[in-house]
C-alpha cells in the first residue's frame, strides 16, 4: 500500500488561511463596507457641476478622443494635453458610451474603483491578521478625507489606486499560497502594467520597490517573489504597456497642481481624520505599536508599501490630485494595524486630538478651493449651516468613538466613519453649489441657444481649459492668442485673423478673461465702434458680434 501511495509535497501538508469556512460574521462585516462604501460613493455621484481643472479637463479630452477616435494619445484641441496615461479616459469612454456623456457617466469609473478598493484592502488586512484587522482598514480608507474629497473628482487616482492595491493583494496571496502562487503573481504583474496605463511608471516603481524592500528585509520573500521574475510575467507586461510607450515621447501639459509647501497640510488633510486618531499612540507608545525590532512580513508590508508610493508619487507629479490617492490604501492598512494596538486610553485622546484636527483640516480644504476659485463672501457665507453639519458631525463621531472603546472597542472605528458619512454629504452638496460658478455649463447652454448651426465660438484662454468647454459646448472652438494652437490654422488663431472671424455675419461669440476686457473694448470699439458683452462665467467674459 505504501508503494501505491501518492507523494504529498509540503505544500499540500500546511493548512492555508482558508481551511475553515470563514464565519457569518466575517460576510456580515465585509458587505457591511462594501454598502458604506457604495453609499458614500453613489449616494451624491450626479450632484453638481464639473470643475473645469481637472474635472472637465479628463471628461472633455475623454470626450474628443471618443470623437476623433484618437484612443492612444490624450489630445486636447489635436495637441498632446495630459500627462496620463490612456487607461483612465479609455474607461471614461466605456462610461460615456454606456450611459451617454454626462456628469454622473463622468464620474462613475472611479466611484466603482473606490469600491472595489475598499473590498480589496478588507480581503488585504485579513490575509494580513484577520477579518477584523480588514474591517478597520477598509473602514478607514473608504471614510478618509482623501477618498470623500478626492475620490469623487473625476481623476484617474482612484483607478491607479485599484490596480495597485490588486498587486499587492496578488503578491501577498502569491506570498502565503504554494499551489496557485504562479496564478497570482501573473495577476499581480497585469495589475502594475494597468496601473502603469492609467497612473503613469510611478506606480508601477513603487510596486516594483515595495517587492523588492520586503524582498530584502525578509529572507522567505526573497525566496517566493522570485518566481516573480520568470520571463512570461515580463512579457506580459512589455505587451500591455506597449500603447503607453508609443506616446511616451509625446509632449504634454501639466495638470493643474499645488504647491510644495502645501504638501505636509495636503496629505494630512487627505488623510484626515486617521491621522490625528493614532497621533498620541504615535507619540506616546510608538515603539509598541510600530515595532520597530520587528520582523514579520505583515508589520513590514503597510508601511514600505506606504512610503515608497508617496516617495515615487511626490518624484513623479507632485501636488497633482491623483498623486494623493495612491498611497491612501497602504496608509488605511497601516492606520487599522497602528489602531489595534493601541491602548484604550491613547484611543481616547486620539479621538479627542480629532475634533482638534478638525479646526485645522476644515480652513486648509477652504483656503485651497478658494485660492483655487475665487468665489464672492456672500457665497461663502452661505456655506454657515454646511461648517455646522460638519463640527457637529464630526463631534459626534467622536463622541460615539470614545463611547464604543469603553463598550465594544472592536467596533471603535465605527463611530468615527459614521461622523464622516454626514460630512461626506456634505462636502459633495457644497461642490455641488460652488461649482455652477466656475463651470462652463451655464455659459455653454447659453451659446448653444444662440450658435445656431453655423455659429463658431473663440476662446482666448489656457489651452488646458478647452476640453473643460467642449465638454459642455458639444463642439469645437477656436483658440485665439494661443501659441501651440495658432500651429494649426483651423483651430489656432491670431488676434488680426480673430478680428477678421469676427466681423463675419454669421453668429460669432469670443470667450476672454476678465483682466483682458480691457485690452479686447479698445480693438473692439476701435474696429467695429461695439463692444457687446453677453455673459460671464467665474473670471472669463463672453462677447457677441450680433446684438
């Protein structure tokens, strides 16, 4: 009998993670996540207008390579715009044909990645420890400032996000898992290159990196990813981005950005409030719930995932929106680990150090929408009762944080993301009131009642605005003044050939900017002896030919 007997090889010996059918209360938790996540993600996904930067920019430049089907190049006005990858306005065009082009089609590819992120980093932090240790992370990710604020932008971080967090959830399945570990890092290699598609080669360097440092710093790593590196994984790579290299030595414009000294205040609100609720442990008893002298693969993995993404995207496009994304689900995996091991009594004041948090976070969130749209005192003014939604959200969120720590510390977090749920709401309803305001919706339905069909409009302005204006105006226009545009003598104009297009009979309407009124009344008025103004929209004014 013994010479009939199959050979069991070592790995079939071990029991995995999943020798015991996970309990009902691993399912309730997980689809209690992903029903919050969905809530927070859907519940408010139409509201309000694009933004033109960088909104509008992604939606109408999506929107011209739908129409010109230009699907390699990202192209605004014919010129080479963005410094994204195709990936993200590939899915922007599968939304629009889906559901046809408007705003919540718009914003619907990263409202699913958040989602399927949030699922991903539960599924991460219960390989990592247990269900609980993933309910925390996936809590904190989908209720950080970051994925409320930025993941409702129309931005290609969310997407990025998604694929790189299926990396490392296919190395570390590949990591823990002998059998189909061949099956999993093959996904794990198809996941970097669609990040590297739609988040550009940062992304797919700090994949690369965070690999390689746990490589290094953990001798059984070293020995399994290196199965990582077998020739058909390269292959599969070099083919999926072989689109992103044709357009690599494409020129482009940046995207709208902020400013390096604003990054420390940046990221701290984007991960706000989780931050602020592990500062004291963080402080006070950083060696317990760091472990600095520690050795385990699962301590190692949140925080060198964490720190090389934000290295490689700070290189890469620094203060850009969807820089911040990517590294949001490591900091969540890492936050949930920092969180379990702390004390009651650290949890506590790191709940109270939140409502303190909060008096610096809210005033940084305004200071940079405002500087970034000036908008009049009276329409902030009317954002009173929304700052009160939010203190009073955020109070009790914390006031039902330190409540659950001394009842049911397990669920602790609970309290925090329900506070955040209402500020979320929010937040998207006062996107939704300023927006109107420095969108070109309400400027382009007025130009489509009035173009008529061989009307043409002319635009003197960044050229990074004009997807943003198509978007809404359903077709082309002209530039005026633009130096990269006038290369192209049907859309590119000079300010004399401008004049010229002026004076035509036809329905003729120029957009400027405030500070150039000025300048366009004296040519005008010199020219024609008119200068008839029509509409305005944030600093930009329309002017017409035709009374």
């Amino acid at each position: 009998m013994t010479a009939g007997a199959g050979a069991i090889g070592v790995g079939e010996t071990m029991f995995g993670p999943e020798a015991l059918p996970p309990p009902p209360t691993r399912y309730a938790l997980f689809f209690i996540v992903l029903g919050l996540s969905a809530l927070v993600q859907f519940g408010a996904i139409s509201w309000g207008e694009l933004w033109p930067t960088p909104e509008g920019q992604y939606a109408g430049t999506a929107r011209e390579m739908w129409r010109h089907h230009s699907l390699l190049v990202p192209t605004a006005m014919g010129f080479p715009l963005l410094q994204e990858p195709p990936l993200f306005y590939w899915a922007l065009i599968a939304s629009f044909k889906l559901l046809g082009v408007n705003i919540a089609a718009a914003r619907l590819p990263g409202a699913i990645a958040n989602v399927i992120t949030t699922a991903l980093i539960f599924g991460i932090g219960e390989r990592m420890a247990n269900y609980w240790r993933g309910f925390s992370a996936a809590l904190v990710f989908l209720s950080s400032a970051g994925v409320i604020f930025l993941g409702r932008l129309v931005t290609p971080g969310p997407l990025t996000a998604m694929f790189a967090t299926f990396a490392i959830y296919g190395a570390l399945r590949g990591y823990q898992q002998r059998q189909p570990r061949w099956w999993w890092f093959a996904g794990t290699w198809l996941a970097a290159a669609l990040a590297c598609l739609s988040g550009g080669w940062n992304s797919g360097l700090a994949l690369a990196l965070t690999c390689a440092a746990l490589a290094v710093f953990h001798r059984e790593a070293r020995l399994r990813f290196r199965a990582l590196l077998w020739w058909p994984y390269l292959l599969l790579f070099c083919v999926l981005i072989s689109p992103r290299i044709a357009a690599f030595s494409q020129s482009s414009t940046a995207i709208v950005t902020l400013n390096r000294g604003t990054f420390p205040q940046a990221y701290f609100a984007a991960l706000f409030p989780w931050l602020s609720a592990i500062l004291p442990a963080l402080l006070m008893d950083w060696r317990k719930v760091i472990r600095p002298g520690s050795d385990e693969f699962k301590d190692d993995l949140p925080w060198i995932w964490a720190a090389l993404t934000l290295l490689c995207a700070g290189l890469a496009h620094a203060g850009a929106p969807s820089t911040f994304f990517l590294a949001l689900p490591a900091v969540a995996l890492w936050s949930a680990m920092v969180w379990e091991r702390t004390s009651d009594r650290l949890r506590t004041a790191g709940a109270m150090t939140t409502l303190l948090a909060a008096a610096v976070v809210v005033p940084f969130v305004v200071r940079t929408i405002h500087s970034l749209f000036p908008l009049p005192a009276p329409v902030w003014n009317s954002f009173q009762p929304l700052f009160a939604l939010v203190g009073v959200s955020i109070a009790l969120g914390v006031a039902i944080t330190i409540w659950l720590i001394r009842r049911q510390e397990s669920m602790a977090l609970v309290g925090l993301t329900a506070g955040m749920i209402p500020v979320s709401f929010a937040l998207a309803m006062g996107m939704a009131r300023v927006s109107p305001l420095v969108s070109f919706h309400e400027t382009a339905n007025f130009l489509r009642a009035h173009l008529g069909k061989n009307g043409d409009v002319l635009f003197e302005g960044p050229i990074i605005l004009t997807p943003s204006l198509n978007f809404y105006l359903e077709r082309p226009c002209s530039m005026v003044n633009s130096e990269s545009a006038t290369e192209k003598s049907e859309i590119g104009l000079s300010e004399p050939a401008a004049l010229d297009r002026f004076a035509e009979a036809r329905p003729m309407y120029l957009i400027i900017e405030q500070n150039r009124a000025e300048h366009w009344h004296e040519i005008l008025t010199q020219r024609f002896h008119v200068y008839h103004q029509v509409a305005s929209c944030d600093r930009f004014l329309v002017l017409a030919n035709q009374f």
